[in-house]
C-alpha cells in the first residue's frame, strides 16, 4: 500500500471521462504502445502514450470511453508529448485492462469525484 495522503491531495488529482478519437501506433515508444488522441469536451483535447497493445487493438479503442488523469506535467516519450494519464489495472498477467464507465452516456470531460 502506497502512504497515506490527505484529502486535499486527492482534490489535486484531475481524474476526467473522455473519449478515444485517434489511435496511432507509436512505433519510437520503448515499449509497445499507441498514441491516443482524447477528447474531454469543454476542456479540449489531449494526447497520451499508453501500453496497452496486448489486450486492446486500434479498432477496440477508436470511440471509446476512458477515464485518465489530465492535469500531470506533458512527459516527453520519443519525439511525442504525452499530455494525460489514461488509466488501467494490470491483471493477473501482468497486462494493462482500461478503467471505463459503466454508462456510455457520460459526458466527455466529466469529473471522477
């Protein structure tokens, strides 16, 4: 278990439903990866790198909804800008399985509270 924070740490976290528009394969990425253009609404669009190849295709993420952390410092991978934090849950095998809502009828850039 990672150390107890306060509830204004967790205020800080940004966490926002988007939706997937773009996949690209990210072929410069170390490890196998795509690159994700995310649509959050009001709050525009962002990019992220995410390692998930293993369980997800281009087909399978194209117009899905996600949930990520939108509010990191941009990280530089390779000669791209990744501007969110899509988040997953390893599974038993060690591969990334996306968080997504149970209700596709959420609105892009909605916030996890």
């Amino acid at each position: 278990m990672k150390p107890e924070i306060t509830f204004e740490d967790f205020n800080n976290i940004d966490v926002r439903v988007g939706t997937i528009s773009e996949v690209n394969d990210f072929p410069k990425a170390r490890k196998p990866a795509y690159q994700l253009t995310i649509d959050f609404g009001d709050l525009g669009i962002k990019k992220s790198s995410a390692q998930i190849t293993d369980l997800y295709t281009k087909e399978d993420l194209l117009h899905k909804k996600i949930v990520a952390i939108i509010n990191f410092e941009k990280k530089q991978i390779a000669n791209f800008f990744s501007e969110c934090l899509v988040l997953g849950i390893e599974n038993k095998d060690g591969k990334v399985v996306l968080l997504k809502t149970s209700k596709s009828a959420i609105k892009n850039g909605a916030q996890v509270s």
